[in-house]
C-alpha cells in the first residue's frame, strides 16, 4: 500500500495540472481592452480570457449570421445592439448581475444612448470618428472631410473600412444627416466617396493607426482613441474634428444569447464598469467611458482631451449612428459599389 501512495499522489497532481480554467470568450474590436484589465480580470475569476477580434460591426454580424459560435460577450456599436436584439441574438440582461450599473452616467443615457433602460447592454466607450494626420508630413490642412480629395495625398490616406462611418463623412460633406433615408442624398455621399477612393491607400479600420504611428499613411479617417493610441509611438499625430460635423458612437457590452459561460460574462460586465477599471481602461486606450464615477479618478491631462469631452456647440454638428431597419440595404448596396469602385 505504502508503495502505491506516490503513485496515487503523482496522479492527483498531473489531474490538477491539466485542470482547464473556464474560458471567457470575447469578440471586440482591435486594441480595445487595458492587457492589465485582462490580467486582473483572469485571475480574480481564475478564468482565460479569449479575445476574438472583427473590424467592423457589419463584419461582426455577417459572422454570426454565418453561425459562429461560441462568444460570451460582444462589443458592438450602439446602432448594431438594435439589430442583435431584434435578431434574437443577445440576452436581456439581469441587472441583479451588476451591480456596477450604478455608476454609469445618467446624462449619457439621457441624451445619447439608445438603450436607455441598459435592456440589452451595458455603455462601454464612447468617442467620435474624426481625422488623424502626421503633421510634419502635411501641410496646411483644413478641418475638412474635403482633405481626402487632395491629390498630393494620394496613395497616403485612409478611410475606415465601414460603410456608415465612411458614408456618412460623405453625407455630412454635402450638408445631409448620417441617417438620411433618402436615396438621391445616399447616392451623392456614394459618388463622393468613390471621387475619394482614388487618393486613398486603402479602407481599413484595424491597422491605420500603426500605419500613421510609422508614416506609411498621412491622413485617416479615425476614431479618436486610435489617433490618440498612434500618438505614444509618433508625436507628430494629430487629430480633428471636421467642420462639417461627425458621428459620435458608443460602443456596448452585450451577452450573446448563446453565450458558453453567461455567469463569467455577467461578472466581465461588471469589472469593466467598476469606476476604477473604467479609468484604468479610459487612460490605456484613450475612449472615454461613459461611467460618472470613474471621470474623477482620471488624470486631469485626459480630462483636458477635448475631442473626447466634447463641449455642446461641437455636439450640435454630431449625430449618433442610427440602426435604420430594413432601410440599412440602401448603404449596404452603396457601399457594394462603392468597394466594386475602380
């Protein structure tokens, strides 16, 4: 018997080690998570985080709509949460699960949010889209989506791989809204955007910002955290608002309907929005969360980025991407012709 106590002791312990750790899967956009968040968050909950990434939302549908599978907690853009929801994708949420929902900011809610009761999901990080520039690589730029006509740019320039934001540059350009339903206008805004195409490098939306970092572009539509995350590695990025007005958009966190683990995503939720991992995350990646609680513990050097604390005249001119229903076909086809644009 003595002898087989060793035995028995090395097999306990190869069991242990092979152990598996409950696995959170998220699916998100690209550098969208503090990796010390993701560290804290693994091992208070002894847990794996699995981070999938897509780079658009319309992407990010097609995918589930395709039937994949196995994601516990998505970060889509306001205007998507509208279609999950109607399609059935995602879980109205327990809100005796998360307790941290008291330190959202209630003005957001009021005046931006869509989901205003947080049915569906949790605010996760807001911004506008703007345009990133080198500054010692491109003179006299005018806050203007108009720049991506300048020729002397070609080749040098980005617009984001995403037909609402892309589109709707286009349609504040021509003084219309970014939700218009009227075709004549989203046929203008796709004329325009295809009269641009031809100074571009590319559409992309995951890498533009290590491409201002390193100069391989010059200019780039962008959304203001990106521009902000480029300027740690090039400090010669800029960023502004155009005149002619924006989107501004919060993207959320919503649990998959068939989500493997929903108690771990519950509890992922939940961090995200205790007010001191809200500013730890608002600091790293430079959205700002809109969590009341967490804007004091912020630095006062982020609380002076005007393009993320946007003052009400500016907020005049920007406008919430709206999901449109059955009428989202009129931008998809546009921006089928838009991409076949030789």
């Amino acid at each position: 018997m003595k002898r087989l106590l060793p035995l028995i002791a090395a097999a306990s312990l190869l069991a242990s080690c092979g152990e598996k750790k409950p696995e959170l899967h998220l699916y998100t956009w690209d550098d969208y998570l503090n990796p010390d968040l993701i560290t804290k968050f693994e091992e208070e909950y002894n847990c794996r985080l699995v981070v999938d990434i897509f780079d658009s939302n319309e992407a990010m549908l097609a995918k589930l709509k395709a039937g994949a599978t196995g994601y516990d907690v998505l970060v889509p853009t306001s205007y998507m949460v509208k279609v999950l929801a109607r399609e059935g994708m995602i879980v109205e949420l327990d809100k005796s699960k998360l307790p941290n929902l008291q330190h959202v900011d209630p003005d957001y809610l009021t005046s931006l949010a869509f989901d205003k009761e947080m049915k569906w999901s949790v605010p996760y990080m807001l911004a506008p889209t703007g345009i990133a520039y080198v500054s010692d690589r491109v003179e006299n730029i005018e806050p203007t989506w108009r720049v991506f006509e300048r020729a002397d740019l070609k080749g040098r320039m980005t617009l984001l791989n995403d037909s609402r934001e892309t589109l709707g540059a286009a349609l504040k350009t021509l003084g219309f809204s970014i939700n218009t339903l009227d075709p004549a206008q989203i046929g203008q805004a796709k004329d325009l955007v295809i009269s641009w195409k031809k100074n571009l490098a590319k559409f992309e939306s995951d890498q533009y910002d290590s491409g201002l970092a390193s100069a391989e572009f010059f200019v780039s539509q962008a959304y203001a955290g990106d521009a902000f995350q480029a300027q740690e590695d090039n400090e010669k990025i800029e960023f502004i608002l155009p005149a002619e007005g924006t989107s501004v958009a919060c993207d959320d966190l919503v649990i998959s309907k068939n989500a493997p683990n929903p108690e771990l995503a519950y509890a992922f939720i939940n961090f995200l929005t205790e007010p001191a991992n809200a500013a730890a995350n608002m600091e790293y990646i430079y959205y700002l969360a809109p969590n009341k609680s967490a804007y004091e513990l912020v630095s006062q050097e982020f609380r002076e980025i005007d393009s993320l604390f946007l003052d009400a005249e500016t907020m005049k001119k920007c406008e919430v991407i709206d999901d449109l229903g059955e009428n989202n076909k009129l931008y998809h086809d546009a921006w089928d012709l838009v991409r076949a644009a030789q």
